[in-house]
C-alpha cells in the first residue's frame, strides 16, 4: 500500500496544539490553569466576535 504525501494533516496539527498546550500548563496550579484558560477565552471571543453570534454546537435549536 503507498502512503499518499498529504500538504495539510489535521490530526498532527491537533496533536502539535495539544502538546504546545500541555507544555505550557503542566506546572501551573489548578487556580493557575483556570486563569490560563480564562484568559484564552477571552482572547478568542475579542479575536473572533462572530462566534458569539453562533449557538454552541451541542445545544438544540429553538
């Protein structure tokens, strides 16, 4: 079987972000892990307002 050379691999982008979250994590406290994540939050909805806008993905239309 021959392994197509793909441009864009989503898995490993997933697992890059997540080994790039954990190492910045892994020593903080339980309080400094909510300030992180807080913080990120915030720094998302300020980057993408629009996603505001959308309902949750796991939330039933009304």
């Amino acid at each position: 079987m021959n392994k197509t050379k793909k441009s864009f691999d989503c898995v490993e982008m997933m697992h890059e972000g997540a080994l790039r979250i954990y190492e910045e994590t892994k020593d903080m406290t339980e309080e400094q892990e909510l300030a992180y994540w807080r913080l990120r939050n915030e720094e998302s909805r300020k980057k993408y307002p629009q996603m505001r806008e959308l309902e949750p993905a796991n939330s039933t239309p009304k």
